[in-house]
C-alpha cells in the first residue's frame, strides 16, 4: 500500500513537470485566465485615477452595457414598419424604463514599440441607489424577464450589483440636488425661530418642562457669565442626568450640547431659547459621525449671533457639496470620455448612447433631431462597428453567411486573440495584434472567460474595430499618437452614423439628425414586407381577438378591390397596420368605418365591415396617432389597453382638414337641396348599391375615386 503511494505521487510529479515543459514548449498557446478589472464601489476611486490617464493616453474607448431590460411591451419592439421618428420614441422609451447593471470601458492604445494595441478592459458594476435624501422619489425601472434571465446564464452577480454597485446622479440630477439642498438648509435656518414658536404648550407636561428647561438653561447661562467675570472656567451645569447637558465649545463659543432628548423636547427647548434669551442661539450641526448636534450657544451680540448662523449655513452648504460630489459615482467616467473627446466605439449603440444620455447627462429630447444634436455636443466621434462590417464588400460575403452580431464578428475577424474564439478569419489582410493589460498583468492571448460580461464586449468591440479599419486600408504603422482616428479619410465618412433599426436598415446621422439615404450598409439586409408607405398606412386596435389579419384584409378588398390592400401588419393580437396601395384609400376607409358606426342600421349591419366592427370596440387612425400613442411614458402590455390608458376614446379618428371642410361648404352652397352632392351621400350611395348587389366591389372604389377627382378638379 506504501509503495502503491509513492508510485502515485511520482506519477504526479512527472506529469506536473511534463505539464510545465508543454507550457514552455508551447507558450503561444497558452491562454491566461487573469480577470478584467471589475469595478465595484469599494475599489472605484483608485479605479477612476487609474483610467484617467488610460483615456487621456488612448486612441479610441470602446463601451458596452448591460441592461435590465430592451422593451416594456410586445408592441414597443422595433417593426419594420416603424417610421425612424417612432423608432426614435421606442429607444427612448426603453432607456427611461430600464436600468444599466454593467458598464464596459475599454481604452485602446497603439504602442508602435510592439506594433500592437494595448487594451485596458474594465469592467464597472453599477446599480442606481439613491444615495442622497433629497431629490424625489427613489429610482424605478423595469426588468424584462428574458434579458434577466439572459444575464443569469452568463453567471452576472446580481448581488454583488445590487450590494456593490457603483450609484450615480445625471448632470440635471446633480444641479437639481444642489438646488434642493441649499433651499432646504436655507428654509430650515429661516424657519427655526418660526418653528420654535409655532410649537403649541398646551399640555401640563410640557408647560413643566419648559419651565424646567427655563431655569437650566438660566443656571448654566449665568454661570457662564459669572465665571467670565471671574476669569475661570466654565462649569457642567448641575442636574440630576449630566449626560444630558454638556458643556463644549462651538466655533471658539461656549455652548450647551443636548443629548437623550425626543425631537418634541428639543423643540420645546428651542422655544424657551428664541423666547427668553436675546444671547443663546439654538443650533442644529451635523456631526462627523454623520449623526446631529443639538447646541445652545452663547453669543455676544445680536451680529455675533449673525455670524453663528452663517457659519452654520456655511458647513451645511460644504457638507452637501460633498455628498452630491460622492453620489455623482460613475458619472465621473462619462464626463471623462467627454471632456477628452475621443473617438468611441460602440457595437450597434444607439440604444446604449441613449441609456448614457438618459442616466448620466438629463432627460431625453422628445425628437431624434434634438437628441442627436445633444449627443454630438458632448460625443462629437461616435463609430458603430456594425456599420463598418456592412460597409466593406470583403466583409459582407462572409458576414452574409453568419451574422453581424458582435460574438460572431469577433470570432471572423479576430480568431486568435482569445483562444477560445476559434473561427475560420475573414480574408488575406493581416491581423492586427491587441496586448490586455489589467493592473500590471500584460498578454497578447488573454481570455477572461467572461462572454456577454460588458468589460469583456467592450474589449471584443475595439478587437473587431481595429480589424474592421485595417481591411479599410488603415495602416496603424503609421499611425500617429497626435492622430485623431475620427479624421481619418477612410473612417470619417463613417463616423457618426448609427444603426437606429438594423431591421430594416435605417440610419441616423448624429451630425444631421436625418436618416441616411439607401446605401450600401442596408443593401444586404432581407426585406420581409413590400416597401413601406407611411402615409397609406392606416391603424386599427380593439377589435375581437378572434379576428385574424387575413379576415382584416378580406373585410377591406371587399369594399375597396383586391388591389386595395399592400399588405398587413400584426402589431399584437389587438392591434394591425393595414397598408392600402393609395394614401386616399386611408380617408375613405376612415369616413366609410365612422359613416356605418354612426348610422348603426341594417344595411351597415350586413356590411362586409360587420366583421371587423363586430363588438363595438373597434378604433382606427392614421400613422400619426401611432406616433402619438408610442410617444407616452404609459407601457401597457396590450396595445389597445395602451390606447384605452390614453384616453382614446374616439372610435375613428378625426380626418377633416380646413381644406375638406372648405370644400363640402362649396359644395353645400352650389347644390343647397340637394345633400347627396356632399361626402357623406356619396358614401351612403356606395353602401346602399352595395346592399342590394348593384355594383361589385371594384366598381364601388372606381365611382368613389371618380368622384372625388372630379370633385378636385
């Protein structure tokens, strides 16, 4: 059994060192497991310091974020058939409701010593507490159950977010505090006095203990004055619980600190204080160990007294100075990327730009044009990668086959960064080498094993964006650290312009606010539905669950051809988007619906619209009114109890315009007898030939479009 041991344990040795012989042998292969740098509270400060000069020194920040959640509602998710203003209102929705648990701070720096970059992930947990008193409620956001539950299968450490996390106040957040707190402190040092003696004796016992607390304090003031005049010390004040009344010095005054008494007391003795002595002053101070001082302090004059109460004032005001200045927490890191305006480099970040708009710098503009024109005020070089991959025909080929997201992109262009990442490349070009640096640890193969970790997506971003630029015909060889990368001539067609839907291709211009024209970065997206027209577009909520889109489509060809519809859009089960193949067919399916509602007669019950208003609940508009409804800070689940929360009441929107109201009272003044001139007889015309099976549907359409031509002429 003894030799059994000893063979085992030679056994053991001899693989040990067989082991450490491969690792040399083959060190290139090795892949360290050192950590990114995580950032939590306790290590934040030293952190910061740390990463001012890595961001001074870089030549681009690539960031990442983690959120608790991407859409508050099924319906609130990007559709093709949303307009780049609506897709604009749902970013913004999402940002304001949901919460940034990571946040990923990459800087890249090119050390031509090496000819490679040197990165430096970090890796910051932050969670909104509210650390100061004042300033509103406590924070509130959402969480979307698959977005947790994604963050779970990547092992993220809620509790170590929650317990840990770095908190923060919005630059408007940080004014508003300092505003609320001087007000406060200032109405507080007014109203003293006012409280004192707004403060009812009504009661035996507090009539005794004011007349208690009279003679105390008159002892311990008169002893006060009797020992200044005879040069000696001041004395405790004699009393049955000393610990109640002490004798200190306050701001070079003697003064009488009041302990173990209930806030009611000590108001009662501010009363006796403001009523009954010109030269005692009664103070409140916040104490070093964060806890309040009650004093009574001597006072010589009625200016020394001023004095006093500005010294006070002027504590209050450093101390809440100080606690804003602490509870500002990770905004520090975004006014660092700010104020050294350096290129950053995000992976499909609209949506991430406006969390850090909406956390850190105030609150969202209610349009695309004055949120885009904020951005590129404080990020004048903004670069999405995803723009970048579907904007250079040698990446597209191979793209097409996989996808653009940036896990996958990171395994086709940057194979041999982290081991783990095993993936075919992408092209002849050569790669371009990224060192990690965390701490004092530095390797060209690293692996943090921490896939969808924001540190660790931040530091795959600048990997694929350095990649991207190098098969651009960047050579960092000759890459200057006075260049700003975002000037460059290859890159800076590129600069500041982000996906707002990789749906659909649209692209907004953070210079501009405008959308891009069709180009070469949507080229190679699929199209699901025939091109959208906005103004053909019609809405239409409420109607039985029952009802499918191919029912909706029947009910409307019926009336107005075959060839009236594009197409149908399901938005939720309670809401479609009818897409008709003329802007006009909008107004008369909108008149048509309200004419058969308001007449609620036979005929317009065996009309084909039965169907579709079958119930009574049954709401249409144009696009704007979708417009209207994505625009409210309400997320109901269901899109027609989203409507109903509006206070949409209306079963059919409003079409008349001054120019159609015109129109019908010069019609009305041409043929005053005869009211079938008007639209609404027209209308009624259709719906009785109808009816009785005068006409066929086509020809239904084709009299009401001769009509209304000859009406316009």
């Amino acid at each position: 059994m003894k030799k059994q041991g000893m063979l085992v344990r030679a056994l053991s040795k001899t693989l040990a060192i067989a082991s450490f012989t491969r690792s040399l042998c083959s060190s290139s292969t090795t892949t360290p497991t050192f950590a990114l740098k995580n950032v939590t509270k306790s290590n934040f400060e030293s952190a910061l310091g740390d990463l001012r000069r890595l961001v001074r020194d870089a030549d681009f920040v690539a960031v990442d974020l983690e959120m608790t959640g991407v859409t508050s509602a099924p319906w609130r998710e990007s559709f093709e058939f949303d307009r780049f203003d609506i897709r604009y209102l749902k970013v913004k929705d999402s940002a304001e409701k949901f919460a940034v648990v990571q946040f990923g701070v990459c800087p890249f720096r090119w050390d031509h010593s090496k000819q490679s970059f040197v990165a430096h992930p970090h890796n910051f947990y932050i969670f909104p507490r509210k650390e100061i008193p004042v300033g509103g409620r406590s924070y509130e956001f959402l969480c979307q159950t698959t977005s947790i539950d994604f963050l779970a299968r990547y092992q993220f450490d809620f509790n170590l977010c929650i317990q840990e996390g770095i908190s923060y106040l919005s630059r408007g957040q940080e004014d508003d505090a300092l505003r609320n707190l001087h007000s406060m402190y200032e109405d507080e040092l007014r109203c003293n006095s006012r409280e004192a003696r707004d403060t009812p004796v009504v009661r035996i016992a507090d009539v005794l203990f004011t007349e208690r607390m009279k003679n105390r304090i008159g002892e311990w003031r008169d002893g006060l004055l009797l020992n200044r005049n005879h040069e000696s010390e001041t004395q405790e004040i004699s009393n049955d619980s000393p610990q109640q009344f002490q004798t200190i010095f306050f701001k070079m005054r003697p003064a009488l600190l009041l302990n173990g008494f209930t806030s009611h007391q000590l108001r009662l003795i501010q009363l006796v204080t403001e009523k009954h002595y010109e030269d005692l002053v009664f103070v409140r101070e916040k104490a070093e160990t964060s806890s309040v001082h009650q004093l009574i302090v001597y006072v010589d004059s009625r200016n020394d007294r001023d004095l006093v109460m500005k010294e006070v004032k002027d504590g209050l005001h450093k101390e809440a100075e100080t606690k804003i200045k602490a509870a500002v927490g990770f905004r520090h890191v975004i006014d660092l990327l700010s104020s050294e305006q350096k290129l950053i480099v995000g992976h499909n970040c609209f949506l991430d730009i406006a969390h850090i708009y909406s956390k850190f710098l105030g609150p969202l503009p209610l349009t695309a044009e004055e949120y885009v024109s904020s951005v590129n005020k404080y990020f004048p070089y903004i670069i999405d990668t995803k723009i970048l991959l579907n904007a250079n025909d040698m990446h597209l080929p191979m793209m097409k086959k996989s996808c653009t997201s940036l896990s996958k992109a990171f395994a086709l262009l940057c194979p041999e960064i982290a081991s783990s990442v095993q993936g075919p490349g992408l092209g002849p070009k050569p790669r371009v080498k990224v060192e990690v640096q965390v701490d004092d640890m530095r390797s060209l193969n690293w692996n943090s094993g921490a896939k969808h970790e924001a540190g660790y997506d931040a530091f795959m971003t600048g990997c694929v964006f350095g990649q991207a630029c190098s098969h651009l015909g960047y050579d960092f060889k000759l890459h200057s650290p006075s260049t700003n990368l975002a000037n460059d001539k290859k890159l800076q067609k590129h600069v500041n312009l982000l996906y707002l839907s990789w749906i659909n291709g649209d692209i907004i211009d953070l210079r501009t606010g405008k959308r891009t024209a069709e180009s070469a970065y949507s080229n190679n997206l699929k199209i699901q539905y025939p091109r959208i027209v906005f103004q053909n577009i019609a809405l239409i909520w409420g109607f039985l669950p029952k009802i499918k889109a191919r029912e909706i489509r029947e009910c409307i060809t019926k009336v107005f051809g075959l060839n009236s519809v594009s197409s149908v859009y399901h938005l939720d089960e309670t809401a479609v988007f009818v897409q008709f193949s003329k802007a006009a067919l909008v107004t008369d399916f909108l008149q048509l619906k309200e004419t058969l509602e308001r007449n609620n007669d036979p005929i317009s019950v065996l009309h084909p619209f039965s169907k579709l208003l079958e119930g009574g609940n049954t709401r249409a508009a144009t696009y704007e009114s979708y417009k209207r409804i994505c625009s409210s800070p309400i997320s109901e689940v269901l899109f027609a109890d989203q409507a109903e929360a509006m206070g949409i009441k209306w079963k059919t929107e409003s079409l008349e315009s001054n120019r159609e109201v015109e129109t019908q009272e010069n019609e009305m003044a041409a043929f005053p007898n005869t009211s079938d001139r008007s639209e609404s007889g027209k209308i009624n015309r259709i719906i009785d030939n109808l009816a009785r099976g005068h006409i066929r549907d086509d020809e239904a359409i084709d009299s009401s479009y001769t009509c209304e031509a000859q009406l316009s002429k």
